[in-house]
C-alpha cells in the first residue's frame, strides 16, 4: 500500500508575493519585503522611524 505524505499548505509569506525594500534588516523581518500590490501603513510615534523607512525605500 502506498501512502504519501499530505501536502503541506503553503505558509501566509509563501502565498504572499513581497516587494523587497532593499533595508536588509527589514526584509529580513518581514521575509521579502513589502507586500506587493497593496497598500500598507506605517504608523509609529514621534521619532520612530517612519519617515527614514519611506525615504530608505524610495531611495532604494
């Protein structure tokens, strides 16, 4: 009898295609990027970051 193993649904960052930044660190955290086609918020405080990760990423 031959048995086969189940397949293995594919992780949510699997099924997600990612828009890499080109921040090693930040690609690294989010597993490849941005999501592509989509929008997405970046919200913090005060001298967070938000406005150097923009800048990072248009500039790269």
């Amino acid at each position: 009898m031959n048995k086969t193993a189940p397949k293995k649904s594919p992780s949510p960052s699997e099924q997600l295609q990612k828009c890499p930044t080109g921040i090693t660190g930040f690609d690294e955290i989010t597993e490849g990027g941005l999501p592509k086609n989509r929008t997405t918020l970046v919200s913090g405080g005060a001298g967070s970051g938000k406005t150097l990760l923009g800048l990072d990423f248009l500039i790269n």
